[in-house]
C-alpha cells in the first residue's frame, strides 16, 4: 500500500490536467464522494485499476480536422487540446513528484459537505500520514465549508436534505479537528 504521498504522486502523473498540486489531489482522494478511494487497514487505497490516464480521454476527446474546420468556420475557438488530443497540462506528468509536495488552491470550490467523507471518518488504525493529510484538508474544505463558499449547488441540489448534510458534516468536521478548522481564515 501506498504512503500519502506516493498516491498524490500516481493521481496527478496520471491526471495533470485534473490534479495539478498536492492540496487539489487531497481533495480528490479524501473529499470527493465515489472517488473510487476507501480506508483499508489504516491508509486510504483505490478500490478501482489504475492503469488509466488522462491521456487517453485526451485522444478519445480530440477532434476531427474537419470539424476543428467547420467549428473554426462559424467563428467557434477549438481549444489545443481539442486539435492536438494531447493533455493541456502535459508538462506537469514528470514533475508528480515535485507538485505531490506542492499544495496550492482550489481551482474549484470544495465539494458539497457530507459527513461520510473519507477525511471525516479517519480510523482510529490510520497511519499517521494519512491522519495528518485528513487533517490539511480539512483546514483548507472546513473554512469554506463554513463559508459557504463556491458550493455551486444548484436549486434542485439546495433541498432540506442536502442542506442537514451539510450542517452534519460541519458538526462532524468540528468534533474531529476542533473548531477552529472552521473558524480560520480564508
């Protein structure tokens, strides 16, 4: 099984363009509801291959000449990445290591509050890696959390429901990591 670091490692060498620094794969792996990540005997492991990378979709997404033509014609802008069918973060691949370190902000805000989320639900059994990657998460998602901040809910998402989640989340992040995860500043 692999340390914290060397999964942050593998996601974004897999994945440059979605996880491009250390505090967005956190992110992915503890925060993300389906991620496709669990706890198993005190670390958090992928439950699914990870073969895959981003360079496939990239190819499988790349378009046509003739309809980077036709799009182009109507005075459509065709993004690289779109003709060329490579990763627009490609560059970012060999340097895993080095940005598996680096954190840096959100690109997007943090993902709506649950409280069955991975770094809320630390085993008492977690290495003390993944305890205090749970612990960096949630001192960057608890203040936005309790913020409000960019949760890009729409209507349909704003219900009752979603919205006692969100309040059980916060009360489960504040009596795992204090309350003052909650009340840093932003």
């Amino acid at each position: 099984m692999a340390s914290v670091n060397e999964t942050v490692r593998q996601l974004i060498e897999r994945y440059p363009c979605g996880y491009p620094h250390r505090t967005e794969a956190l992110h992915q792996i503890l925060v993300v509801l389906g991620a496709g990540y669990e706890w198993r005997d005190g670390q958090v492991v992928s439950r699914f291959p990870e073969e895959d990378t981003c360079a496939r979709m990239h190819r499988d997404f790349q378009y046509s000449a003739e309809r980077v033509a036709e799009m182009t014609e109507v005075g459509i802008e065709v993004r690289e990445q779109f003709i060329t069918g490579r990763c627009p973060n490609e560059d970012l691949r060999s340097r895993a290591d080095e940005l598996a370190r680096k954190t840096g902000k959100l690109l997007h805000g943090p993902y709506q509050p649950h409280p069955t989320l991975l770094f809320l639900d630390v085993p008492a059994n977690a290495h003390a890696d993944w305890a205090a990657a749970a612990a960096e998460i949630a001192a960057v998602v608890g203040p936005l959390w309790a913020a409000g901040a960019d949760l890009e809910l729409d209507p349909y998402e704003r219900t009752d429901y979603v919205l006692r989640e969100r309040d059980k989340a916060l009360r489960r992040l504040e009596a795992v990591y204090g309350p003052e995860v909650i009340n840093a500043a932003l």
